[in-house]
C-alpha cells in the first residue's frame, strides 16, 4: 500500500503523488480527509472514506479488486489489465479485450487496421495496416487501398484519425470510406470508435442502416473503475470524448465506444 499524507499540501501536489502511482497493482491510501483532499473524493468515487490511525483519510482498492468482468451480447469478457497506454483504466480495458476475443475466434487470416494490439501480450503477429505507426512489420499502406475480401479485419480506435492532417490525410470521407469498404469485402470485422472523437464518421453510421453497432457505456465518468455496459441507445451518438474533462487519465478516454461488426453474438 502507498501512503500519501495531505496535510498542509495543496490539491495539485497531493494529485499528483497519487497520479504516479500504478493504481492497479497498489492500494492508495491518503490521510487526512480535509479540503486538501475534497476534490480527490468528488473526480475520484472509488477513493472510500477510511480511518487511519483517528485520522479521516481516504482509500482507494487496486483495481484487481473491482468486476473482471463485463458482458456484451452473449459473450462475457475479461477487462485488459496492462499498463501501455494506462489500458488498465481507460477504454483499451474493453476495446483490447473484444479485440484479443475476435483474435482468438478467427485466428487465421486476421488483418488489423492500426498498430494497437502488436504492443500488448495478447498478440499473435497477424498483419498490419498503418502508414505511420511504430510497429516496424506494419504494412505501410493506406486503408482505402487493401483488398479486405476474405480477411478478419479488426480495428481499434483508428477510424476516427482517418480525418487527421497531422497523418497526411486530405480526404475527410477517407474513413467513412474505410469503414463501407471493409464491410463490403470482408469476411468478419470488429471494428470500435470512441464517441466524440469523429463526428463526421458518427454522423454516417448513425444515418445508415445496413452496417450493424452497438456501444459500449462507461457508467462512471468519474473515476477509475471500469465498469462497463451495453447499450444500443441512438443518443449516444451525442456523447462528449472525455479528454482530460474529468481527469481520467493524461491521454483522455471515451465514456463511449461505438462497436461496428458482424459478429451476432455480440450484438443484441
């Protein structure tokens, strides 16, 4: 367990200490529960009020402590617990999991859009697509010029930059582009987006009726617990991308993520 004493330190300073620390492999406990510490406990609710030594302090469980588990369709998955990208707290810990599952379902033949699962345990060296990332093995190719027929496509959180110029991209229909193609040439596809991130490309998806989704919905936008649930609830299309908003991580991270694939077992 790390301990960090509050008293006498400002907010930022005690926020910080307890940034630092890997929350899912050490219980946090912070003592002396004052003003120092009341916005900890509202951005935070995992914190729970606690006693130490007579003094009011608040602790927070590791987060091997919370559900390891969340359902989609038919199918129960276990949250992704590894630190790259903080996806023991953000919404890899979902997206990474409905990844490593469609992974091991069709294990041949699996084309990846976007250098994602190559940096974590799970994966099996199955191809990649990306211009730009770092995975030297990737394919350096756009998505708009793959033949997808026969292949398992599976896309993580890569769609909504098809629109960046930061990677070169001009065409603002080049993931919307992406995504008609895929769904007309694969043969299975999972293919996830976080809410907020792409407006154009949701807009398009929400228009449509013949490409299948569903969402994912984070039920804290507070805090660091994932808890996840299914919804296939058109409004959250509206939903904000979370970045930096209520400090769930530095990188930002989606209260939802948008699914879009064939594979029925997941879809209700």
């Amino acid at each position: 367990m790390k301990i960090i004493f509050s008293e006498g330190k400002p907010p930022w300073q005690v926020k910080e200490e307890y940034r630092k620390i890997n929350r899912s492999k050490e219980d946090i406990l912070i003592v002396g529960k004052g003003p120092e510490t009341s916005e900890i406990r509202f951005m935070y609710p995992d914190f729970s009020p606690y006693i130490f030594d007579g003094k009011d302090s608040l602790l927070y469980n590791k987060v091997v402590d919370n559900d390891l588990t969340f359902k989609i369709g038919d199918v129960e998955l276990e949250y992704i617990r590894e630190d790259i990208n903080s996806a023991w707290r953000n919404c890899r810990a979902v997206e990474l999991s409905l990844g490593r599952w469609f992974i091991e379902k069709h294990q041949n033949n699996v084309l990846e859009i976007g250098d994602v699962t190559c940096h974590y345990s799970f994966f099996k060296e199955h191809s990649i697509i990306d211009p730009f990332g770092p995975y030297i093995k990737s394919i350096r190719k756009s998505a708009e010029l793959v033949d997808y027929t026969n292949m398992n496509v599976l896309s993580i959180s890569t769609l909504e930059h098809l629109n960046d110029l930061e990677y070169e991209n001009n065409d603002s229909e080049l993931g919307v582009k992406v995504l008609q193609k895929v769904h007309k040439e694969s043969k299975n596809y999972l293919i996830t987006i976080p809410i907020g991130g792409w407006r154009k490309l949701e807009d398009f998806i929400r228009n449509q009726n013949e490409i299948k989704y569903t969402f994912l919905q984070r039920n804290n936008y507070r805090g660091e617990t994932n808890n996840w649930t299914q919804k296939n609830d058109q409004n959250l299309f509206y939903e904000n991308y979370l970045h930096f908003e209520y400090n769930l991580d530095y990188y930002g991270c989606a209260g939802v993520i948008c699914l879009i694939t064939n594979q029925q077992e997941i879809l209700i």
